[in-house]
C-alpha cells in the first residue's frame, strides 16, 4: 500500500484565553506581560480556605463564541474539578466543565476545493487557565509565574472532521476570525491567547473506524501546526505499512528538528477524577439571557465578506482576504469613509499593507497607523499632492512611526513635482543623455517611452508627477 492509500483524521481542541479585565474565580487582572506573579491574590495562589466566584462575562463571552459557532446553549451547566498534578496549578486540580459544558453541538464552515464544508464543534466549556513555568532562567532551576493562573479560557472542541493539514488550518484562521469580531479573545498566538492540542489519526481509505490518535499539544502558530500534521501523519503510515501499532499518546512536536518525540502515554478521563466542584454554584441561564447575548453580536466575517462583494464590488478573494480579520475589514471600511476611494483602500490592503504585515511577521492587529491616516493618504495620491510612488514610502513612515501623512511628505520634502517648467527641465536632461531611445520610439518600440519615463522618475527620486512627465515626453518626442 503507498500514502494515497490512507487517509489523514484531524480533531482541534482551541484554547482561547478570554478578554475579561479579570480572572475567572478572583478579580485579579488578566493582562499579559506583567512581572512574574503580580497579578496573583489567595485565591489564583490557592491558599487554603478562598472560595472561587465565577466572573459573569466569562459566561457571556463564552455563551457570545457558542452563538457564533452554531451552537446549542446549555441552560443547566456547571463547573467540575478536573484532578491533575502540575507545579504550575496551585490547587492541583483544574476548575473546568465535564459531562455539562455551556455550549455543544455546533459547527463552522471552511471552503475547501470541493466547495464549503462543515466543521462540527463536539462543545465549548469554560475553565482555568494554568500558571506558567520558567525553566533555566535561573541557576538551572525552574520558577513558577501564577499570573496566568485563573486567567479564563474557552475550550472548543472540534468533531473529527477534518482531513488534511490545510483543512486544520483553514478552520483554526475561521475559528480566530470569528472569535475576533465577536471580541472575546485578542487571539495573540505568540502570546499563547490562542493554541491548540492537535489530535491526528490515519486510517486506510474506506474503512468505518477510526484509526488510534496522537496528540500534540499547546501548539500556538499556523506553520507549527501544519508541519507536525503531515510529519505526524507521515510517521503513523510508516508504522502501519511496517506492520507496527500506533501507540494513543501525548508527543511534542520540535520545530527545529521537525519530528515529534513521545512525551507520556494518553491519559484517560478515569485518570482525571472529575467532580462537580462543591465551591460553586450551578450556572442556569433563561432563554432571555441567551437572547440578549445574541442580539448584540456583531456582523460575522461571512456577512461582511458578502457586503463588501455587492456594496463596494471588490473581489471574491479580496473581500475574502479583508473580510477574515476584524481588523482589516475595520480599516477599511473606516479609510473608505475617509477617502470616499473603496478600490485604492483595497489595494493598499491587499498589496503593501499585507506585504509589509508578512515581512514583519506582523498581525493585523499590530498596524500601528489608524484608518483616518491610511484615508489621508490616499487622499493625497488622488489630489496629484503625490505620486504612487512617493506613497509608497509614505507607508513605510506610516509603519515606523505613525503621524499625518501630510506632515510626513512636508518634512522629507517629498511633495509631488508638478510644475511645468521643472518637469521640461528633466524631460530635455533625459532625452539628451539618452539618444538611442529617442531613435528606438521613432523606429516604433514603445517601450522606449517607459524606459525614458523610468530614467526622469529616478533623477527625481520618485518626485514627478508621471502623468505630466508621460505627456511631456511624447509631445517632445514627436517633434
Ligand atoms: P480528550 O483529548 O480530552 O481525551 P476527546 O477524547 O474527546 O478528548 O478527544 C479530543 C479531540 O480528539 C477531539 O477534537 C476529537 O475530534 C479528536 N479525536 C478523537 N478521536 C480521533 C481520531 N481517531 N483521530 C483524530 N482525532 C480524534
Ligand atoms: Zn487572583
Ligand atoms: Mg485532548
């Protein structure tokens, strides 16, 4: 049997640490970055005797991304003690939900290349986050930081439906850009807002059951997941084409060698204890709570992405490009209002702006510049104040440090040569230096006209205006 024989499985549990101000049993604050254990109080240390009292907004948002997600709401639900010993949880035992989670039954749709599909979520439940362990910082040994320790998390458990490491990531980018627009989570991969235990089976094409499952987990970047997919897969058909047995167990992934190594056998929900935690009350939710929730969620990625089509005529992979970050769609619906120019905002996007957000490794959300100066921009490229060229570096200004774009060009002194005496100034200093050209665009070669307007932009720097030096160059030319 070869690869094509097989057939990859893929099941996503997402971890989202929630947006809250504070944490899910204290009123600790839930921002990132702080020194080490600052943002700790008894209980997030657990300190014997603190009782845990749920924060209410981790409900709603939690209710607010199973919504989204088509899911069914739970109005009976509770929290659970899940039994685990780390040194990063204080309590030894995690406050998670088992047999009652909050959210079940739903589903989010990828396009795939044979068209949309429907990815099922199994739930969504609400528990804690664990503190975070620093190993080697300090004389070869390891400190715990509890800042992280309490932070709310949504667990979104996906059906085994996904078949190849595209697929995973299509739903992983759905799944961030539906949970940014519904603004519960900040998505911060590289920070860990967002990460990922990957499940991954193979089975031969056409059998019923489902083949046994490693788990990678806590993986935070789309490039990661993809490459410990189809190393993962790959291995698993290795084994079974050599006659061996795939072993359920938890494997770490290593980006820099790009295997993965056996870290401990799959633990069992029996291992875990679950019990309902005696601490906290049961969570019971009217019809008219989840009804409030939903009217006030914003417009998702697809509606936007099917305005965008009709209302301002762009592309179907533009709309789709824009459409899938909250804050893209954001800024180019705000620069649009600004400039009244739809078609140059999506350019701008789609070209410099996602160029320079994939040099710099960049997330939408770190665009340092606002709308308003993307939209004066293009105001003044459309004004002739400018030349595209000239906007170009305006951008770059913008990314480094952002301020009025007409400010920028007033101090480097990049304003647009327009003036008609020093544009026929240039256009005689060109022609003369280049006298093959003039005999090539006589001889009827066009493209010496571009070579010439070329030379006259480059001892410009960029500077003239090219309409005017294209006209300048002709009427000479036909002389
Ligand atoms: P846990 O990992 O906590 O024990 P589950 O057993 O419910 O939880 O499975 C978790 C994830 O594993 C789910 O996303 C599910 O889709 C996925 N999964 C289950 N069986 C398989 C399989 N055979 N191949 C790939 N993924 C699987
Ligand atoms: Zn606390
Ligand atoms: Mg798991």
């Amino acid at each position: 049997m070869s690869r094509q024989d097989y057939e990859i499985v893929i099941g996503l549990e997402v971890h989202a640490e929630l947006s809250t101000k504070t944490k899910i049993f204290c009123s600790c604050p839930t921002s990132f970055g702080a020194e080490p254990n600052t943002h700790t109080c008894p209980i997030c240390m657990a300190m014997p005797g603190t009782l845990p009292v749920l924060n209410e907004k981790v409900v709603e948002y939690a209710v607010r991304a199973g919504l989204a997600t088509n899911c069914e709401i739970s109005k009976n639900s509770k929290n659970d003690r899940k039994n685990y010993f780390y040194p990063d949880l204080p309590k030894s035992y995690q406050i998670s939900q088992y047999d009652k989670p909050l959210c079940e039954h739903g589903y989010v749709e990828i396009d795939t290349d044979e068209g949309k599909k429907k990815i099922r979520l199994l739930r969504i439940h609400i528990e804690e986050d664990a503190g975070k362990l620093n190993h080697d910082e300090f004389g070869g040994g390891s400190l715990v930081d509890l800042n992280r320790a309490g932070v709310p998390l949504i667990e979104m458990v996906s059906e085994p439906d996904l078949r190849s490491s595209a697929e995973a990531e299509q739903y992983l980018r759905k799944l961030k850009s539906i949970l940014e627009y519904i603004e519960v989570s900040d998505c911060k991969m590289q920070e860990g807002s967002l990460r990922a235990d990957v499940n991954v089976s193979v089975r031969k094409k056409g059998d019923s059951e489902f083949g046994t499952r490693t788990e990678m987990k806590n993986m935070n970047s789309f490039r990661s997941i993809v490459r410990a997919i189809d190393y993962e897969a790959e291995r698993q058909i290795d084994v079974l084409e050599d006659g061996g047995k795939i072993e359920q167990e938890t494997l770490r992934w290593d980006e820099v060698s790009g295997k993965t190594f056996s870290m401990r056998d799959k633990e069992d929900a029996e291992d875990y204890r679950y019990f309902p935690d005696p601490d906290l009350v049961a969570i019971k939710l009217s019809d008219e709570y989840v009804e409030n929730v939903r009217k006030q969620l914003p417009e998702l990625p697809e509606s936007r992405k099917q305005r965008y089509l009709e209302e301002f005529k762009l592309s179907e992979k533009d709309a789709k490009t824009i459409s899938a970050s909250k804050y893209l769609a954001d800024l180019f619906e705000q620069a649009t209002k600004v400039c009244n120019n739809a078609k140059a905002v999506n350019n701008w996007i789609i070209s410099d702006i996602s160029r320079i957000l994939n040099e710099t490794e960049m997330e939408p959300i770190e665009i340092p510049f606002d709308s308003n100066q993307l939209g004066k921009l293009i105001i003044l490229i459309d004004n002739g104040t400018i030349s595209s060229s000239i906007a170009k570096k305006v951008l770059v200004e913008l990314f480094e440090n952002p301020r009025d774009p007409e400010d920028i060009i007033k101090e480097k002194g990049w304003v647009q040569i327009s003036d008609e005496g020093a544009i026929k100034e240039v256009v005689l200093k060109i022609l003369n230096e280049n006298p093959q050209s003039i005999a090539d665009y006589k001889a009827g070669k066009e493209k010496a006209l571009g070579f010439l307007v070329g030379q006259a932009m480059k001892q410009t720097k960029g500077q003239a205006n090219p309409k005017m030096l294209n006209e300048m160059f002709i009427e000479k030319l036909k002389k």
